[in-house]
C-alpha cells in the first residue's frame, strides 16, 4: 500500500477537502509509491491566512534567532540524511550516489549560509543633509509563495526557503506535482528545528489550481519561481493584476564553447559531467557544444568514450551514475527531441535509445545520447530538452562562436574552454548569460548569484545578493531641525 501524506497548514497535517490524493511514481520502475493531498483553493487561501497570522510573530523575532532556527534544521538536516536522500531517490529518481553526495550535504550547507549572511544584513544612512537623518531599513515582504520544479526537488526550495526564512516572511510552498516528499519532510523537520506554528506551509497539488491560486491570491506579497519558461511567463501575466513581485529563475540552453587552445581532455570530461548530470535534467545543463573545427573530432571522440563508461541503471545502487527520466510523459518528450535530432541530419554519435537491462526496463529511462553535426537551426540545439542529450557543432572563428551562443531566446549560463584566460574572460563579457565559467560548467556555490537574463528570467538565487529578493528598502526621514521652515518652503509661499 503507499504511503499517504498530507498538506501543511498552520502547523497541522492536512487532507484535501475533497479527500483527493495525486500519485507519486517511482520513475525507476514506474510503481506507485505514495499518494499526496491534492489540494485546490481553499487550501490556498486557509494556508495563506495561516502564514499571515504566523508573519508579525515571526518578522518580530531578531535575526539572530531565525538563523538559529536555520543552523538547527541544518544539523536535523544531517541527522536524517540517508532517510532524505533514499526519498529523493524514491520519488525522483536520482542516483544515490548523488542524493547522498550532494543533495542533502548542500541543503544543510545552504540554511548554514543562509543562516549566516543574514547576520551581516545592513541598512544604510544617507547624508543627505545636516537637517536630517536619512536611513533605509530591511523588512520581510510579508507572505511568499515558493513554488518550485521537480528536477532538484530538495535543492530548489531550499534555495528559496532559507532566503525567505531568515529574512522574516512566512512561507506558502507549493512542490512540484510529482516529487513533493521530500519538501514534506523537509518542513517536518522545520518544525522540529523550532519554525513556528504557520511560519511555513505546504500545499501540495496542481500547477494549474495551487499554483494559479497562490499566485493571484491578494495577500501573497511575492512569488519566488524556478520552472519552465511557459509557466514564469504565465505567472507574470498573472501576477500582473495586483503587481505582484516575482522572481522568475526559468529554462535554460545552455553553450560550451571550445576554443582551439583549450585542454581537450578536461573539456571532454567537463562536457560529460555538464551534459549528463542528473540525466541533463539541470536547468544549466550544457546542451550545445561548439568546438573549434580544428580539434573537432578530436573531442567528439573522446567525449564519447567517456559517455559511454556511465553506468546507466537502478538509482539506488551507488555504482549507479545515470537514473532514470523523472516521469513518463518528460521521457517521452526527450525521446521526441532525439527522433527530431535524426529527421533534421544530426548524426548519432551515441545512444538514442531506451537502454535494455533488468534494471531500466520498467523505468522512464534514456541513454546518454550524443548528436554530432549539428545545425544552430535544429531544435536539439534551439529548444530545452532537459534531458541526456547532448549537440555538438563546429565554428571557425572566435566572432562565429559567439554569435552561436547568443542566438537563443535563453540567457541562464554558458561556458568557455580555453588556457588563455584573459581571452576567455574577454569573450565571457560578450556573452548573454547570467553565469559564464571558464574551463567549468555547472558549479555553483551558495556564495555566488544564481539567475539568468532574457527569457531564463530574472532575479537572483543564493548569494547575499538574494537577501534583497525577500525584502522591501524603506526609507525613513527624520527632520532634526525641529523648525518649521523646511528645505521647500520658498517653492510654497
Ligand atoms: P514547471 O514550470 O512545469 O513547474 C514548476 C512548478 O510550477 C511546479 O511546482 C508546478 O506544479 C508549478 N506550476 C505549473 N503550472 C503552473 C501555473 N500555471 N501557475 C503556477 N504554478 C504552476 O517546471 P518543471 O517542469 O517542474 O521544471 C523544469 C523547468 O525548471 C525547466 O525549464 C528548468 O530549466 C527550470 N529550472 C530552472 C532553474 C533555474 O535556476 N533557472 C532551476 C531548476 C529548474
């Protein structure tokens, strides 16, 4: 029988009003493995009073009680740390190895963070005059709406939540629809970290009606958004209606560029670790490579030879390094992808196909797969795949490469291979993305700003730079005169 779980609301678990429940699915085996709430607006609205009822208790607390709060659940963190890992891999579909290396390690590192830069968080005064004091103080932006994807399902709130915490607003989570466990257990042991009572909340359920819900609902001050590009953009237009803030970190497609100079060997492997993490499904996965003509067989060689060592299998296995697709219907769309790589004159170069073992045959799974030859106008090179399949294209110059890598609508990251590092950092300014690593791909620490530009969205993630996504600048005058002639008297009388 699986398992059932419940909804969060004002510190109380909590079925759906209709005793609806949505499937969670092993993608491994595509069994049934749990059945979660599947709430709709009246769930939203009561977990959005409770949040507010919870927010003055909450924003009133001194920072340096809420980052105690943050470095408990850090520690609690790393106390169920094989329980939160195996339900990673249970609902998702991430290999162990990862969940246990990676995952849980960064979601506890990051409260710590989160814990920490709040510490340091500061208005300012402003000269502005010797009549006057001038300052601008930080506060909480009231009630946030977190709604997040299922490709890191623990990362991505965790992201969010310890920003949004730490800063005094209270929380609305919304999970994604297929993988919202280990949220759920995550916000259990909040609360066993000392999160009050309605501080934060889970309402698991639809995009369409929860999230749609949380979005328009008038007392949501903000919306914190990782997903699809279609569905930030839907979120915008929503949001519009009572402007709402939001923050949108959307889809990615992302360049490697190699440039003559580069270490083929290092750039082969980063290549493999940038295309196939997480089987591609990482919003700055590397899913376009240009390489330089001249070392351009070179490199598809070796990053063949490489791909093809990875052990593609049951997640739960620590040798594993490639589990299975998250659901169904995404495997099938990657699989779409690959049959357009080979209509429009990709040559494969690897995979493209279901692999055939006793450990993926029920699964959603899909080979490492490689295209080369390809064309800037292919859709395997123009449209997010998020999946293991990578293109590779050649360029003669430098002004070429370039070109081919601002010619997207997406602005999230982009990486650049080569031993000259003042080129490298040239080229990186002419690049349109949020990120650009030189002779790197896909790192990315609590300490660094994550969030792209064009249609990748806007705003920031990690970094201090997030303590300014969760709160409003006031600026406060004082007069000091104590006179009443003021500085715009002459323009009265
Ligand atoms: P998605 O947009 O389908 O769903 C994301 C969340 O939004 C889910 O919780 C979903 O239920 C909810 N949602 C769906 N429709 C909604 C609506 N109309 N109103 C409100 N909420 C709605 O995205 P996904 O498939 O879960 O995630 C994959 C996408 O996320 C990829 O495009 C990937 O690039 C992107 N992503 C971006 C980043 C980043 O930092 N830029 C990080 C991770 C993932």
């Amino acid at each position: 029988m699986a398992e059932e779980y419940k909804a969060l609301i004002g510190g109380e678990w909590v079925g759906s009003t209709t005793g609806e429940t949505m499937d969670v699915v092993n993608p491994a085996t595509g069994d049934v493995v749990a059945k979660v709430a599947k709430c709709g607006t009246a769930e939203v609205d009561r977990a959005v009073q409770a949040a507010r009822k919870a927010g003055p208790g909450w924003a009133s607390k001194t920072v340096a009680e809420r980052s105690k709060v943050l470095l408990n659940l850090s520690r609690i963190i790393m106390e169920h740390h094989e329980e939160l890992a195996k339900l990673e891999t249970l609902e998702h579909g991430s290999p162990i190895r990862k969940t246990m290396n990676f995952d849980v390690p960064l979601c506890a590192e990051q409260f710590e963070y989160f814990a920490g830069i709040a510490r340091a968080m500061t208005g300012e005064t402003l000269p502005v005059g010797p009549w006057c004091t001038s300052m601008t103080v930080r506060e909480p932006l009231g009630v946030v709406a977190l709604i997040t994807p299922w490709n890191f399902p623990a990362l991505m709130v965790v992201w969010k939540l310890g920003a949004a915490l730490v800063t005094g607003n209270t929380c609305v989570v919304k999970p994604p629809s297929i993988a919202p466990l280990t949220t759920l257990k995550l916000v259990e042991l909040a609360m066993e970290a000392g999160v009050p009572a309605g501080v934060v909340n889970v309402v698991t359920g639809p995009g369409e009606t929860v999230g749609e819900a949380l979005v328009s609902h008038p007392d949501v001050a903000k919306v914190g958004f990782t997903g699809d590009t279609a569905t930030g953009k839907r979120i915008m237009s929503i949001a519009s209606a009572n402007v709402k803030q939001v923050g949108l970190e959307l889809g990615g497609k992302n360049a490697f560029v190699v440039l003559p100079d580069a270490d083929v060997d290092s750039a082969a492997e980063g290549a493999v670790w940038a295309a196939f993490f997480n089987s591609g499904q990482v919003c700055a996965a590397a899913s376009r490579f240009y390489i330089h003509e001249s070392i351009y067989d070179e490199f598809a060689e070796k990053m063949v030879a490489l791909a093809v060592t990875l052990r593609v299998g049951d997640p739960r296995k620590m040798e594993t390094v490639i589990g299975p697709l998250a659901y169904k219907e995404h495997r099938d769309k990657v699989e779409w992808y690959i049959e357009s790589g080979r209509k429009s004159g990709a040559k494969l170069l690897l995979g493209g196909q279901r692999p055939d073992t006793d450990e993926t045959r029920k699964g959603f799974f899909v080979a490492p797969t490689i295209f080369g030859d390809c064309r800037n106008d292919m859709e395997v090179m123009r449209e997010e795949i998020f999946g293991p399949v990578a293109g590779l294209a050649r360029f003669k110059t430098e002004e070429e490469a370039i070109g081919l890598v601002n010619d997207t609508p997406y602005g999230l990251s982009a990486s650049l291979w080569t031993k000259d590092v003042r080129k490298g950092l040239a080229l990186a300014g002419r690049i349109n993305a949020g990120t650009v690593w030189i002779n790197e791909h896909l790192i990315i620490f609590c300490d660094t700003p994550w969030g792209g530009c064009k249609q990748s969205g806007w705003g920031k993630d990690l970094s201090k730079m997030v303590l300014d996504e969760y709160t409003m600048t006031k600026h406060i005058y004082i007069d000091l005169t104590g006179e009443r002639v003021k500085p715009w008297y002459g323009l009265l009388k």
